[in-house]
C-alpha cells in the first residue's frame, strides 16, 4: 500500500482536487475500514480459541496456563524504572524524526542538488519495495535471534541511507538511499513491535505501546523543523542530514 498510494493520490488529486481527495479518503475509512474491524478483529488470541505463534496448548491445565499468561505484565509505571524502556523509546523515535523530515523534504534535497522532482518521488516507491522482502525476512530472522540485533541493524541502515543521501549525486546512490530507508524502516518497525510484548507482556501493552507510539508521533512532529531551518538560516539541507 505504501508504494501504492502515492501515486493513486496523485491521480486522485489531479482529477478532483485536493479537497475531494481527502473525502474520498474518508469515505474509505468509514466506509472500508470500519466495519471491517468492527467484524472481524478481537482483543487477543485466547477470546476466539487461538493462541500466539500458533503454538496451542496440550491440555486443559496447559490451556488456562496460557489465558493467565495474558494477564502478566509490567505496567506503565514499572516499564518506565526499565532502561530496555527508554531504548525502544529511543528506538521508535529517533528513526520517525529522521524519517519525517526526509520525506516531507525529500523533493527539495533532490532539486536542491539538481536531480529531477520525478527521482525524488521515484524513491518512495523503491522505499517500498525494498521494505516488503525485508520485512518477511525480519519476521523470519526476529523468531530465532535477539530482538536487540534487529533494532540495532534498523539504526545502523538508518545512518548508512543518510550516507548514500549526502553522496548521492545521480539515480544510483539515490535509489540506493532509498532502498536503505526502506530496509531500515521494516527492521526497526518488525523489531519494535516484537519487542514491547517481549520485554512487558501483554496485559498492559496497550499503554506501554501507546506511550511508546505517542513519542514517536511526538518526533515526527519536530522532524521536519530541521531541515527548514538548515535551509534557511544555513542555505541548505546538508547541516540537517549531518546531524
């Protein structure tokens, strides 16, 4: 969908403005969506006889093992005395910063360093592409390995997109950004989403993730602000992807 919906929107806007575009959005929303939540998504895995994993239990005593298992967990407050806490926070947030301002500036980098508005957003399709595999083979990978490597790697890919984005002078190494980007942001989403349940079960995961998400949504927010004020107060975009 991610490579996908950018150009629907861009037709979209074309035929019926941009106004319109977010109606029919909407629409689909409630319309779509909605009701398919309401129909077919639960609360967990034991409400409808499944458990996670698809490990299911043997016996009656093994089965109810199972459904208590569900009720343990940290809660928020005893995450927070955690230091593996304030990492996945770190984690979550530090790439959604990264990310959002990129892509909220990625056309201007590009033009800035006179490649073409087409390459720029070329790169969100290839963004996408590379995440799909990567992401399968994250899944696979995140069963048998620490969740830890996982994130670091995502960081690690992060920075070397960041690398390729500062050298990139033509499609190549644009395209390479982009499938960096694309990888990083399927290792550190797969390894964040294994990892909250890992570390503080589930009973109060809602929360916990929910805190987590809020800073997150909290760094996209700021991401931008850097690059227009590198641009700016600096003439360019490249004191902001440095840092």
């Amino acid at each position: 969908s991610l490579a996908l919906v950018p150009p629907v929107h861009e037709r979209l806007i074309s035929w019926l403005g941009w106004r319109a575009a977010w109606f029919v959005d909407a629409a689909i929303l409630a319309l779509v969506l909605m009701p398919i939540f309401l129909v077919f998504v639960r609360n967990r895995p034991e409400d409808v006889g499944q458990f996670p994993d698809g490990e299911r239990p043997i016996g009656e005593e093994a089965i109810a093992a199972a459904g208590a298992d569900a009720e343990r967990g940290m809660t928020l407050q005893q995450a927070f005395r955690t230091f593996p806490f304030w990492g996945l926070v770190g984690a979550s947030v530090v790439p959604s910063l990264v990310v959002t301002g990129l892509a909220f500036n990625q056309v201007a980098i590009f033009t800035d360093k006179g490649m073409p508005s087409s390459l720029a957003a070329t790169t969100f399709t290839v963004e996408s592409l590379a995440a799909l595999p990567t992401t399968l083979a994250i899944g696979w990978v995140v069963d048998r390995y620490p969740v830890r490597y996982v994130l670091v790697a995502g960081q690690i890919a992060l920075g070397l997109a960041m690398v390729a984005l500062l050298l990139s002078d033509g499609v190549v190494l644009a395209l390479t950004y982009a499938a960096l980007r694309g990888m990083s942001g399927a290792l550190w989403m797969i390894g964040a989403d294994v990892a909250w349940p890992a570390y503080y079960g589930r009973k109060h995961l809602g929360s916990i993730r929910g805190f987590g998400f809020g800073v997150g949504v909290l760094g996209s927010a700021l991401g931008p602000l850097p690059f227009g004020i590198a641009y700016d107060t600096l003439g360019g975009y490249t004191p902001a992807i440095v840092v």
